[in-house]
C-alpha cells in the first residue's frame, strides 16, 4: 500500500503497487476482500479485483481502487471496534500468494 486518501466519510482511494518477483512474465489478478473486524470470520464489506494483465520480471504495477462503502457497511466496521482485516490474493500464471493484513481505521 502507497497511500490512502480520503475521498469521502466512507470513501477512500487507496494507491497500491505490485511488483513480480517471478522469473518471467505472468498474466496477474489481484483479488481483494475486506472484512469488518479482527479476522476473516466477519462480514465482507467490500471486494473487488483488479486485472493487471501481464507483469514480467522485475515490473511493477501501480494502481488506484476506490473503496466505497455503504453507511451499513461502515457501521459493521464500527460495531467490530473500527478494525478491518484486507485479505488480497495475487494470482498468476506462476503462482498465487494471500496476505492477510488488519488495520484500524475508526
């Protein structure tokens, strides 16, 4: 992640960037859920994935998501303590890779 920015109450861009790792070029998704609370156990407030197409050795993509939610979707995020947890997958034509990341955002 690069930057967030407020777009809004409930709104943000987030800037993130990918960078391959792999030996050569491999058509990538990126795959992002966001989770009200501590774990991946709570409501899904917003998802979404990302096309990068292809990426090849030592490439770098960069690019911008709005997140946008609803006022029931913010409200999940308050009634779990103001924590979210990001689980992104990246899917390649070489392998896929999840993280799991938690913030506090309220």
């Amino acid at each position: 992640i690069d930057r967030i920015e407020s777009c809004g109450e409930t709104c943000r861009d987030v800037t993130t960037t990918l960078t391959s790792e792999g030996a050569g070029a491999a058509d990538v998704t990126v795959y992002t859920r966001i989770y009200a609370g501590n774990g991946t156990d709570g409501d899904v407030v917003w998802e979404g994935s990302e096309p990068v197409g292809n990426l090849g050795a030592g490439e770098s993509y960069t690019g911008t998501e709005r997140i946008d939610l609803s006022i029931t979707q913010a409200y999940a995020i308050q009634r779990s303590g103001g924590w979210i947890t990001v689980r992104t997958t990246i899917d390649s034509d070489e392998r896929t890779v999840t993280t799991t990341e938690r913030r506090e955002v309220v």
